[in-house]
C-alpha cells in the first residue's frame, strides 16, 4: 500500500484562526511519521455570508494561515467544489474552517507489514471518538 488511510477533517473556529497552533501540532505528528497532511484549505464566512475559500500557501503574509502551509503536501483536486459548498452551507456567520486532508502514515506501515505476512486489510473504519467515549462510560456504569 503506497499510502494510509486519507480523513476529511472539517475544524470550525467561532472566530480568528489559531493556525501557528494547528500547524505546530501537525508538524509534530507529521515529523513522527503518524500522518502525512495532504492538503488543507480555508473556508471563510463573513458576518454578511459572504464565503471566501483559499488554500494556506495562498497568505504568506497572514503568519496564522501560513503556519498551516508549512505542513501540507497541496496534492489539488481532492477537496471538490461540492465539499466547499457544503460546508460553507453550514459554516456560521464570521467563523473560519480548516479543511485538511490527512493520510495516517502508522496504517500504511501496518498494511505493508500485513502483505509482507500474506494478508491483506480487509476493512478499515472510522469510529468516532465521542461513540467511543459514550459506550465506555456506560459499560462503566454497568460494571460500576
């Protein structure tokens, strides 16, 4: 397998972008080889509804927005026009989202070392963190 696993993640900000402190955090787990970011792209809503979209190298001269250019790859063609639409859709007014695309670099390791063995990863799904969080803590109750 060339590559991992690739997430849409959608993060939305009521407000200005903390993008120095996004873009330090992917830094960090793309330098450890857990994911690679692919691509990321702003969506912006002003208070009129006016959408605005860019990719993060687009504003070298906004260091919050730069920060995030540092660490995506910019693979284009990824991200359709219709994601933008959707989620500009459902963007509130002055608020900011981040789109970004990442690879998870650990399962492509493990995928290989599967095939290597014979095997093949048959499935790979997503289960969010709040399901999971939610049936802990009623087997916990259960058990409590």
């Amino acid at each position: 397998m060339e590559r991992g696993p690739v997430d849409f993640v959608v993060c939305e900000f009521p407000n200005r972008l903390p993008g120095r402190t996004i873009g330090a955090a992917l830094r960090e787990l793309a330098a450890e080889g857990v994911i690679n970011v692919i691509d990321i792209l702003i969506v912006e809503k002003d208070v009129e509804g006016v959408v605005r979209t860019f990719e993060a190298a687009d504003r070298p001269d906004d260091p919050e927005i730069a920060a995030l250019a540092q660490v995506a790859q910019s693979v284009d063609g990824l991200i359709s026009e219709q994601d933008v639409a959707d989620i500009a859709a459902g963007l509130a007014l002055g608020s900011t989202s981040v789109v970004a695309l990442f690879e998870h670099r650990w399962a492509a390791a493990i995928s290989d070392v599967v095939a290597r063995a014979g095997g093949e990863i048959a499935l790979f799904e997503r289960v969010p963190g709040e399901v999971v969080d939610a049936v802990e803590r009623v087997a916990a109750g259960a058990h409590g």
